[in-house]
C-alpha cells in the first residue's frame, strides 16, 4: 500500500431539517392548535482514530465529503430524524487544521478517539413554539441552519518510541531492518527511502518498542531541498531521536548539520533525549575510527551488516525510552 502523510479535503456537514408548519385536525377537533414538530439535525463530520490504519491514502481520493442532512419536522409535534454523522477512520497521530488560517482544530492520538471538523446544522423549530395568547395559530417555523462548511488539511504524524534522524544513505533502513521484522527498501545511493517506516524492536523479558525510518534529511531541507519539510513532521512524535550518521562521513559536521535542520524547523525538538549511531563499522578495519569525536551525547559505533554492537545500541535505546517515560507526569 502506497503510504500518504497529508491530505486536503473539503467538508461540509449536514443542514438541520426545517421546523414543521402544521395545525391539528382531527375530528370533532375542528379548531386545533399549531403543531408543527422540529426538524432533525444535520450530521457532522468526524475523524475517528483506528490503530489499523497507519496511511491517509483513503482519503487522498475523497476529495469533497458532505454529511447528510437532518429531516424536516412533521405534525403531531413529531420531531425530524437527526442525520447520520459521516465519520473519517484516521491513523493514530493525524493532526486537523483549517486550510485558510492554519488553525489547529485538534488531533486523533488514541484508538476510537473522535474529532468534529465540521459541525451539523441545528434543526429549525416548528410552528408549536411560536403560539401565543396574541397568536393561535401561528404560521411560520424556523428554517434549520446551515452545517459548517470548510477546507481542511490533514497531517499523519507517524507515533513512535525512536526516530532514526541522518542523511540520505547513512544506514538507517539497513538498521531498521536489522533490528525489527519490517522491510524498507534498501539501495546504496541517495533518498532509497521515499516514505516513513516502522518497525517493533523486540529485546530479552518481552520488552519492546517502535522505531520509525525519516527519509534522509539534507542540509538546507528546512528550506526546501532535497525531499524538504514533508517527512520533519514525524519526528515530533518519537519520544527518542537516533542520529545514525556514516564512518566514512565527518561525524560531527554531520551530527551539528542535522541539528541546524531540526531547529531551523522547531528548535524544541532539541529537547527530545538524543543519541548518536556510527554505522558502517565495518567498513573499517578493526572496528577502529581514527576520528576523535567529541559529542555531548552517548555515540555507539555498530554495523547493521555484522551485528557489531546492535544488543548495546538496542539498550542504550531502551534506557534513554525508559528516562523519558519517567518524566511524564
């Protein structure tokens, strides 16, 4: 299945169903009063959050969504039917906004978990409420109103534990392969990763998390190059960034040249526990770097191709998840 991040939709809920103008006739009732029942009101749009879901393809090809709307009132003060709301199935992680002022008008983070993007018209009411001492036989009713109608775009941002942050062809889905069952395209050269991936890290006592694969971020992407800002958005979601970055690369010019992107696009993602993964040690002999690396955080060399390291950098994950989760409130 084709993975779909972002989405652009126009919604319009349902109108209320017009108030009823209606009088009582009925035999040997030859002058009965109003009766006119309300109308129904018009239905929502919903998203609704479902954990089986982890793409926004569906809605891709919904372009224009409309609820239904509610049903007029009748006699005998029967009340119109209320419509159906229309309801959106979302991945976990899906984020709202109004497309003219960027508004956030909320986010789906749990399972069942429901968020009105477009509210349905009130019903009008009926002929009934508007008898008076002055007026029997009142012939007007309330028209129901309008249902919001608005343009809304969609982001998916991908929940996981770790997020693997480095430039293109540094390692990443290699070590997403070795370290979960999942299966990323891999290719010696350049963006071989065009989408997000996730995978479940399994350790010994059953303990486990999820790793999610960025497309490899370039220097200036915050501007635009490269595969630009689209896949940034993910990253506000891990609780744990893992930098992985090439031995035969410069390592710390690489690691401060991806911090520059993170916080030229939100510096407060600097805050999130950071480590960083030397990869492709095998590449060099012995194991061996002749570079002096001075960082201000944990750096673990390993090989995704021989396993080197892959148990330490697996604990060394889980430690720093299990420092975030305590300073939860």
């Amino acid at each position: 299945m084709r993975f779909a991040d972002y989405a652009k939709i126009y919604v319009t809920a349902g109108k209320g169903g017009d108030g009823s103008v209606h009088f009582r006739r009925e035999k040997y009732v030859p002058k009965g009063g109003p009766d006119g029942g309300d109308g129904g009101d018009g239905g929502n749009v919903i998203l609704k959050g479902n954990p089986q879901l982890n793409t926004l393809l569906d809605l891709r090809y919904r372009k224009f969504i409309k609820a239904e709307d509610g049903v007029p009132g009748e006699g005998s003060k029967r009340k119109g039917a209320d419509a159906d709301d229309e309801i959106l199935e979302v991945p976990l992680g899906t984020v709202a906004y109004e497309a003219d002022s960027r508004k956030r008008l909320g986010e789906i983070t749990e399972e069942g978990g429901t968020l009105v993007i477009a509210k349905g018209g009130k019903g009008g009411r009926g002929n009934w409420h508007f008898r008076s001492s002055t007026n029997q036989t009142p012939k007007e009713a309330e028209e129901g109103t309008a249902g919001e109608e608005r343009v809304v775009e969609i982001e998916l941002k991908l929940i996981a534990d770790v997020g693997l942050v480095g430039f293109p062809n540094a390692g990443k889905s290699t070590l997403l392969s070795t370290l979960s069952a999942a299966k990323p395209k891999i290719g010696n050269y350049p963006f071989t990763t065009l989408q997000p991936n996730l995978g479940v890290v399994t350790l010994e006592d059953f303990r486990t998390f999820v790793i999610a694969d960025i497309p490899g971020i370039i220097e200036d992407a915050h501007e635009g190059k490269g595969l630009g800002i689209q896949f940034l958005r993910h990253i506000e979601r891990n609780n744990v960034l893992l930098f992985l970055i090439s031995s035969q690369s410069d390592v710390e010019y690489e690691y401060k040249t991806l911090l520059n992107e993170l916080k030229s696009y939100r510096a407060d993602l600097l805050e999130k526990p950071r480590l960083v993964g030397i990869t492709k040690m095998d590449l060099i002999k012995n194991y061996e770097l002749e570079q002096d690396i001075e960082l201000d955080v944990p750096v673990i060399p390993i090989s995704a191709a021989t396993g080197y390291n892959i148990d330490s950098l697996k604990e060394a994950i889980w430690k720093h998840i299990q420092q975030v989760e305590k300073s939860e409130p």
